[in-house]
C-alpha cells in the first residue's frame, strides 16, 4: 500500500537532504570566513594607503569605505545566498519530520481500524 511505502522511503529521503543541507552548512562558514577576510583585507589596504598619504581616518570613515568595497558587497551576497538555500533545505528537512510523524500516525489508525475489523 503506498503508505507503507511513503514510510519505507522517508529514511532514505531524509538522509540525501541532510547530507544537503551539510554541505550547505559547511558553504555558510566557509563564506562567513571568506567575509571577514575579505573585511580584514580592506581594512588593512585603506589604513595602509591613509599611513602613506599621513591621513588619519576615523573608524566611521573606515567603516564607510569598508562597506563600498565591490569584492566586499560581492562576499556578503553570496553569504545571503548560501545562506538562503540553507534555510531552505532546513525547512525541507522539517517538513520530511512533519510527514514522517503524519505517515506513523496514520498506519497506527490504520492498525486501529484493522484490529477492530
């Protein structure tokens, strides 16, 4: 009966999204590393070139530019993504519980309704 094969599946199922969703949690950290370099980078190269030119810059104005660096923006966009797709599969695998808890539910009312008959 295909509940019985819903609940066969569902283990299998569960098992390729979360290798999934590890994978994208490994590309999350590995973005979030990737960002802050990428940060630590630009603050290194602005205090760098305001030493040479003997400017001194507040940490406002380090910040400011900071956030207009284009590898920086690009860094932060492809978190969200990574990110967004991990959220995703999170509720995937949520979602694949939910059925799980739903299909035991029904063959044990099955069950029920089997022993009566």
């Amino acid at each position: 009966d295909i509940l019985e094969e819903q609940m066969q599946d569902l283990p299998a199922q569960y098992a390729f999204y979360a290798a999934f969703y590890s994978e994208l949690r490994m590309m999350v950290a590995r973005a979030e590393r990737n960002l802050k370099a990428r940060r630590g980078e630009a603050i290194q190269f602005i205090t760098d070139e305001a030493r040479e030119r003997g400017t001194k810059l507040s940490v406002d104005s380090i910040k400011q530019i900071v956030e207009a660096d284009e590898k920086l923006g690009l860094a932060d966009d492809r978190l969200a993504k990574v990110q967004m797709l991990a959220g995703k599969m999170y509720h995937m695998l949520e979602a694949l519980k939910m059925k799980a808890e739903l299909a035991r539910s029904l063959a044990g009312f099955k069950r029920q309704e089997q022993d009566k008959a």
